[in-house]
C-alpha cells in the first residue's frame, strides 16, 4: 500500500486554502491542529471530509454539520494523522451541493486509484447540470494547493465509477450473451460477461427518470451528461460509452429508472456484435 503521507509538504498544524474562485475552503488538519477546529466557525456548516487513517486507509464522508459529525475522530484520544475539511468560504454550502461534493470527491480518489472504506459510494442529491458543473470546476481548482499538501489526493475528476469497466475475465468468453429491452420507444442493449452487465453505445436512455426515482438516478444523469456518457438524441439520451452494472435490476435503473428485470430479452434473430 503506498504511504499517501509521505509526500506531504507541510507539517503545519492547519493548512488553509481557496478554490480559484474563493467558493470553497480547504482546512487541512494534523497534529497539534485538532486541538484548535472548535475555533472554526465554517465547520459549523455542511461540507465534506476526507479522513487518512493510521492505516493510511481514506474516508470521505458528508455532514449538515462537520464539527459534530467528525467530533469522534477529532476529540478522542486517538485521532487521526490528518483530516481535511472542504466546506463554503464566504457562504456556507447549501446541504445538497454538499453532499453531491462528497460524491465528486469519492469518484475522483477512485479514480485516482484509491480504494476509500466507504461501503458505498455517496449517492449524493438532486442539483442541476449547472450547478454540478460549478462544483465540478471548483473541485478541480482545488486539486492546485491540494497537490501542494498532499500530492497523492490532488486526483482530478475522470468519470463516474460505473464508466470503469472490469478487467476481462476467462470466463467472459463463454457467458458472453446480449440482451434488449424496449421501453416507451427507448431500446437498450446489454452484453453479460462474469462480473455482471455492460449496457453497449448506442442504447437510448431515458432521458428524465420517474418521478418516484431516488435522487441517485438523476445525479446519474446529470454527471453523465457532465462528461459527455449521455448526450441529447431527440427527446431522449444516447449512451456513447459503456456502462458496468452488477445486475439485470441495476441495467433497468440506468436505462429507465424502473427495476422490472423480466423486460430483458436475448437476441436471438442475429448473431452477437463480436460474432459478426
């Protein structure tokens, strides 16, 4: 595992930094620092937190309020070997942008080829693609003065997880199959393979998700649409990269926000794109 502290170029107590637009407010702590964050008055606000533990394993998590909800690794006898804090520098972060922040941030250090603890990644909540965009920008402002502190968490934006596809398996060979699902004139195609499901190029996306959909599947679509996965055909979206799912359930949510499974079908008419 690589030491993610052995780079850091400060050993100040707090490390204090601003995006390019002064939005967003780095707090970088260590050491003798923790003993002073009850004295920030932004960390009364929401935010986010990235944790490197003793294990030099990552956290990132999300609060309403960080000083509470980081208040058991902070105060405790045994606190971490550095924390850092993004919260809103002149105006505090609105509870949702926040929170989308978090999931920003997950998907960069993943990207970035860090395997956080999290059990899941951050769902995130319903913003616009515009207001995502500007948290976008400022998070990639950050990566500057990041890199600065501590080079191996300067990881920009790429993707959203679900764009990284798995390594082939000898078994993909043999379980290769493509299935289609049509739905309100929308048609998706899917090829199985040994970790789950790839949804191929070209399918047609549903372009807003059901009413009743969970917030995740907008945020979906939105940074999809962010990086270009999605982009506007007609009345609806078309997919031009493909997209991992661990399940038929998973495909029908991405495609269509439902969760019906049964309306995917094999295609039998024709052989498979790899067979032709």
């Amino acid at each position: 595992m690589n030491n993610i502290l052995s780079g850091v170029a400060s050993n100040a107590p707090i490390i204090d930094a601003l995006s390019h637009n002064g939005n967003l407010r780095m707090i970088a702590v260590q050491g003798n620092g923790f003993d002073a964050i009850d004295q920030r008055p932004e960390l009364q606000h929401p935010g986010i937190y990235i944790c490197i533990g003793p294990d030099n394993r990552l956290y990132v998590g999300y609060s309403g309020t960080l000083i509470v909800r980081t208040w058991r690794l902070t105060a405790g006898p045994v606190r971490p070997p550095f924390l850092m804090f993004i919260v809103g520098n002149d105006q505090p972060l609105e509870p949702e942008n926040a929170a989308v922040l978090e999931r920003i941030a997950f998907q960069a250090l993943f990207s970035g080829g860090h395997n956080p603890m999290n059990r899941r990644g951050p769902y995130g909540k319903l913003i616009d693609l515009e207001t995502y965009s500007k948290l976008q920008r400022d998070w990639t402002s950050l990566i500057q003065p990041l890199g600065q502190i501590v080079p191996a968490l300067a990881c920009a934006w790429i993707e959203p997880t679900y764009a990284r596809l798995p390594k082939e398996h000898p078994d993909d060979a043999y379980l290769e199959e493509f299935l289609e699902a049509n739905k309100r004139n929308m048609r998706a195609t899917i090829k199985r393979i040994y970790e789950g499901y790839v949804i191929q190029p070209g399918s047609m996306i549903r372009r807003d998700p059901a009413p009743r959909a969970k917030a995740v599947r907008h945020i979906q679509r939105i940074e999809s649409r962010y990086c270009g996965i999605l982009v506007p055909d007609r009345d609806q979206l078309r997919l031009t990269r493909p997209v991992f799912r661990r399940t038929l359930s998973a495909c029908s949510q991405f495609a269509f926000t439902i969760t019906q499974t049964g309306i995917w079908e094999p295609i039998r008419d024709q052989l498979p794109p790899t067979a032709a």
